[in-house]
C-alpha cells in the first residue's frame, strides 16, 4: 500500500531566490533520494517512452537545442545536457517562460539523489498569493509518480488515474500535506507565518486538497 505520509516525508524542500538572466527571481527546489542506479533514473527523466509512465505524454525532440511539449502542460527548449547527471530547460506555460534544472547525484550508501530547481521570475503581488506551493505542490506529485515508477511500496500509478486519485482521500490528503510542508519551507526561507498560512491555505484549495477552516 502507498504510503502518502512517508513519500511526503522522503521530500526535501527548500525556498530561496537568486539573479537569473539578469533579473531576481524565486527558486523551488525539491530533491528525492530514489533506490536506484543514475543512468536508470536519468533514463527514466529523459526517454521519451518512459516519462509518460510516471508523468506526462511528451512530444518533440528530447536533446540539446530540441523542444519538447507535455501534453496539456508545459512545454519549452532543452538547453543543456549532461548526461546521465543534469539537465536544463525551459518551462513554457501560459505565455510565460520559467526554468527548470534537473540534477542527479550517487549516493555514497546506493541509490541516486534527485534535485529540481524551478526558477521564475515571480512579482512579489503573485508570490504572496499562492507562495512556493503554486508549483511546489505540482512537482510533489511529479516526483512521487517518478518514486512509484522506480519501485517505491505501493507500485506504480498510472497517470491517466491521476485526476482521479487526486479527487480522492489519498490524494487530497496528499496535497494537504505538501501544502503544509511547503508552508514551512516557506517560513524556514524567512516569510512572514501569517502570510505565508494564507498562501498555503489557497495553494491547498486550488489543488482541490480542501484548506482548513
């Protein structure tokens, strides 16, 4: 059986922002121990034939200066690629443009070490409303389907029952609780508690997880 308390719990989270091409921008970063070798985990990120078993359906060209389109999600241009350890690209998604950077690592004990950064260039007005779960919450699911896929306890989710899984229990209980650890990153980063309650708590609403009263 999957435990949703246990994968949420597997999750590192951090909050921070750095210059980007020039400009501030806020940085989303979730980073996953998985049980297995790198060129299995990069294979599983980067083969076209495999992502959509634990992601999306994707289309175009998945190589250095390709673009590629997820299906009903983001798409955007691979920008550099160092295989089997990191990769770039842009997020393209309505009509604004972000960036994401993939990094994997051998753990000296076994198993690889997964990090994703989310880099935007986010106005303060937007980030108070939603704060880092806005996308956050949305990686959490990527990488859980990614850990299922790889052979964490309770097997792999097929994501065409995605919509449905996350309409249930389990998996409002999931977005719950990623809300709730992204709020603490949050605060760990320096935001203001209340502030950073009230964005959690529309973050939660929005991914259908049922805020608190």
């Amino acid at each position: 059986m999957f435990d949703v308390t246990q994968q949420i719990d597997a999750v590192r989270r951090q909050v921070g922002a750095r210059e980007y091409q020039g400009h501030a921008a806020r940085v989303v970063t979730v980073g996953q121990t998985y049980g297995a070798a790198v060129e299995d985990v990069w294979d599983a990120c980067t083969n076209a034939d495999r992502i959509p078993r634990w992601f999306l359906p994707v289309t175009g060209e998945l190589r250095l200066g390709g673009r590629y389109q997820l299906e009903g999600n983001a798409g955007g241009v691979v920008e550099r690629c160092e295989p089997p350890l990191s990769f770039a690209a842009t997020w393209e998604f309505g009509g604004e443009v972000s960036w994401i950077e993939v990094l994997l690592a051998e753990e000296p004990e076994g198993g690889t070490r997964f990090v994703l950064q989310h880099i935007a260039h986010v106005d303060d007005e937007r980030w108070a409303e939603y704060g880092p779960g806005a996308v956050g919450v949305g990686w959490d699911l990527g990488i859980m389907g990614l850990a299922r896929h790889l052979g964490a306890p309770g097997g792999a989710l097929d994501p065409k029952e995605g919509t449905a899984w996350l309409a249930s229990e389990e998996g409002r209980r999931f977005v719950r609780e990623s809300s709730e650890s992204w709020y603490e990153a949050n605060v760990a980063a320096g935001e203001d508690e209340a502030a950073a309650r009230a964005a959690a708590d529309r973050t939660t609403a929005a991914y259908g997880g049922t805020a608190p009263e």
